[in-house]
C-alpha cells in the first residue's frame, strides 16, 4: 500500500499548477515598475484634461475678459485740475444724493429731513449765511462737510435745495466767475 500511495510533492504536475505568470526577474521589474508608471501617466492626464482649455460655467460669464476686466478695474480717478481751468458746479439736488441724504433722508443722529417744515424752520430762521456755515464746518454729530469734498458753492446749493424744500426762499448762489460776471 505504501507503493500504491502517492505523495503530494511526488505528483508531476504538483510544481507547475504553483508557478505564476512572471517566470524571470526581468519581468519581474517591468510590473514592478509598470505598476507605478502607469499610474502617474494616466493621473498626468486627467489633469490636464481638468486644467487646461476653456471651462465657462454655466449660465456665467464670470470669466470672460470682459468680466475680468469690470471686476479689476481702479475704484477711483485722480482728476487734477489746473488754477482757472471751469468745471461744471453740481446742483444742491446732486450734492444733496451725493452726501448729505446719507443723514438727511433717514433723519439720522438728528439730522432734520427736507420738507420737515416744523424741523427746518428755526434752522431757517437763523438765515442762509448760519446754514452754510455750519455745513462747511460741521454741527453736532455732522462733520465738516458732511465728510465731503465739494466746494463751498455746491455745498451752499445743497444747504438752499434742503431748506427750500422745507419752506425757505434762499436763492441758490452761484459760481464765483458768475457772480463777479453778473456784478459788471
């Protein structure tokens, strides 16, 4: 019974069902390094199929040139003005959007309203002169101003546009070349 009895490791093919599909060392070494390279290729590209080209979102031109252009563009200008060059005054209507309804339309820290008759009249009766004055060198919560950067006429136009509106009678007073022009 002992001839009769095979052994595992006595079994001829016993060795060849153990044997992988890599036999040397050479292919060892070309998985080893297949398994990383391919890999890192195929990630390489993905990523410049990501990255690069024109990717619009969508329903966004958020980054058109023109966009970017808008979004980067200078928050303010510096104007210089020459000794005697004429620029266009504002009007007390556009000195008064410009500066003075932050506090003035809302009645903030006090500021009396235009049309507030009741508000405005002891004010009005101290005369255009004490109106502007305390408009250019600020009042209460007021700054000088109002914190603005307009001339002395177009802040007086802003004082007569306010207390006009709130039953004043000020004439609106002009611009120094056109009063001296007027006088002649």
């Amino acid at each position: 019974m002992s001839d009769a009895q095979q052994h595992p490791h006595d079994a001829p093919d016993a060795t060849d069902s153990h044997e992988g599909p890599i036999k040397t060392p050479g292919q060892l070494i070309a998985v080893v390094v297949a398994a990383f390279v391919v890999p890192v290729v195929v990630i390489i590209l993905m990523a410049n199929f990501v990255a690069f080209g024109p990717k619009p979102g969508a329903g966004s031109d958020g980054m058109s040139p023109e966009a970017v252009a808008r979004r980067i563009q200078p928050v303010g200008a510096v104007e210089v003005k020459l000794a005697g060059e004429a620029t266009a005054l504002k009007s007390g209507e556009q000195v008064f959007k410009a500066q003075c309804a932050a506090c003035h339309a809302t009645g903030a820290a006090g500021a009396p309203k235009p049309g507030d008759t009741a508000a405005w009249a002891p004010r009005v009766k101290t005369g255009y002169q004490a109106l502007l004055t305390a408009a250019l060198k600020g009042k209460g919560a007021m700054s000088a101003q109002g914190g603005g950067t307009f001339s002395d006429v177009e802040i007086g136009r802003a004082v007569v546009y306010m207390a006009n509106q709130s039953g004043a009678k000020f004439d609106e007073p002009q611009a120094p070349a056109a009063a001296a022009s007027a006088a002649n």
